[in-house]
C-alpha cells in the first residue's frame, strides 16, 4: 500500500513534536510531496520547520492536511485540539494520528469522539526522548486499525527508527508507553540512589558507571542518560520532571483500575510526585539531585564530582 497523494498536518511543535515534525517534512520535500501543514499554539512561525506551511490554528490544519498528527503535553489539551479538527467547517481530515502520552482513558474518549465524526483515530504514543526525535530513531506503539498503519508507513518510518502495531484498539498503546515509563522512570531513580550510595564509600562516578555499564546492573539510564546528562552535570534530557511524574500516576491509577499486581508502582509514583513538588520546573534527570539532597543537608551530602 503506498500513502502518495496525501497531506499531512502536525499540531504540536514542541520537545517532541518540533524535531518529528522536521524529519516529516524533510521527507515531504525529498519525495515531491504537497508540504507538511503544521500549527503550534506557542508560536507556529518561530517553531515550524523548513519547507513546512503555516496554518492559522487547528481547524486550519484539519482543512487542508488529509492526516493530523498530534504531539501535546496532555490529555485536556489533546481533547480540546482534536475537538477543533472534528467541528472544522470543510474539513478534509480523515485520520488523527496522537503521538502524545495522555492516559487509556483519554485515548478511549478521543476514539469515541472522532468515530463520531467520521475520523479514524490512532492512538500512537512515542518513546525515546528528544535526541531520539531529532534522530528519527524513536519508537512508536501504534494503537489501531493495522491498514492505516500500512498506508501512512512511508511517513512514520521517516520519523521514527521502531513502529510497532501494538493492538487495534485505542488505549492499548497508551498502556505500553505508561509501562515503559514506569520502568524507565523507576530505574532512573533506582540509579540515582545507587550511585549516590557508592559516592558514601569514595567511589568515582565515572568508575562506577564503567563498571555497571558492563555488568548487569546497566541499563539505558546507566548507560545513556547518566553518562551524558549526569556525569558532566547538565541534566539536560529535555524531558520535564512535570511529564514523568504525570505518566508515573496515569500509570499507577491504570493500574489500580485494572487490579493488576502493585509492588513498586506506588513507591515510584510517590517519590516522583515529591520530586516535582520540590523542584517543579526542573528537567527529569534532576531526580539525581533530588535524592541526593532529600534527607541531608550541605553538610552531610557524599563527596561531589562535578554533577553539583
């Protein structure tokens, strides 16, 4: 099946959206197609990306584009734009596609609305941080029909190193981005904690993330963010505190409604909604800070590198 002939739109031109939203277009550009149309509500002509047109809002870009694509913070906002798609006057939209991390539940009420309307729905939630969408090597967990994912392939794979087709039905993928952030933001902070712990005992930072990048206690935070985020202190990921920790409860709140088996769930959400509370504009990878500093102070904190 081939996608040619269709237009694309992109709202949301944010962390995420704007470098996705890039690799799309280029892709448009490269194969002769009609340009990405891309709207942001923060400032569309600072944020869109080359050879993209600019629309006037959302209902703008669910008149010209034949396929929206959505990449927002939340589940409220994503209703709302996807509201404005669906009431557009002369709207050519067919497809919503959300890349966005907004709930099961979320995704379910978006689904209903856009059937409602005559809008095929997927819910397609991405993972791999804001390197991995300049990159084009994030993954996406594909939630809906398998045809429109076959269709529009060309155009995903061109921002995207991993599609996954997760389920048919929306929310399944929300599910499988929630878990993976649980696990992700869990052994972020179990880390943290770790090595916080060897720094007690005179070990070198950079020794022990060699070591454990090596033996079995490595893992993608030990190996990715701590060595480039936190061994020469930028805590830079990209990736808001504020969004982890809402994952972190639409998780543990899934849960619970699904009477699934609770063990770290809690703790995680926990130490991660006092995380933000403490430090409500910082970037994730802070969460090293953050247990650093919680039960001592200046005076008792383990031996500094150069990650203050």
């Amino acid at each position: 099946m081939s996608d040619s002939g269709h237009t694309y739109g992109f709202i949301g031109l944010g962390n995420m959206g704007g470098p996705m939203a890039a690799n799309l277009s280029v892709f448009l550009t490269a194969v002769g197609r009609p340009p990405l149309i891309v709207f942001d509500a923060a400032g569309t002509a600072d944020r869109a990306p080359e050879g993209a047109a600019c629309a006037a809002g959302a209902a703008a870009v669910a008149q010209q584009a034949d396929v929206v694509f959505l990449s927002l913070p939340d589940g409220p906002i994503v209703r709302a734009v996807a509201e404005e798609v669906a009431q557009a006057s002369a709207r050519r939209a067919t497809a919503l596609v959300d890349f966005s991390t907004v709930g099961i539940d979320a995704a379910r009420e978006v689904d209903a609305l856009m059937r409602a309307q005559g809008i095929t729905y997927a819910d397609c939630p991405v993972s791999g941080g804001r390197i991995g969408a300049q990159n084009a090597t994030i993954s996406l967990m594909w939630a809906g029909p398998a045809d429109l994912l076959e269709l529009h392939r060309p155009a995903l794979e061109s921002l995207a190193g991993n599609v996954f087709h997760v389920g048919e039905r929306p929310g399944q993928g929300q599910a499988l981005k929630l878990l993976n952030n649980f696990l992700s933001a869990t052994i972020t902070a179990a880390t943290a904690e770790a090595l916080l712990f060897g720094l007690t005992q005179d070990l070198d930072l950079k020794t022990m993330l060699d070591a454990v990048n090596v033996s079995t206690g490595g893992s993608n935070a030990s190996r990715e963010k701590f060595v480039r985020r936190v061994l020469p202190g930028t805590f830079d990921s990209g990736f808001d505190t504020a969004l982890m920790a809402k994952d972190l409860q639409l998780f543990a709140d899934s849960m619970r409604r699904a009477g699934s088996p609770e063990v770290f769930a809690g703790a995680s959400e926990a130490v991660w909604r006092e995380f933000l509370a403490v430090m409500p504009a910082s970037d994730h990878m802070e969460i090293y800070k953050f247990i650093r500093d919680r039960d001592a102070g200046p005076e008792h904190r383990p031996a500094e590198d150069d990650t203050s």
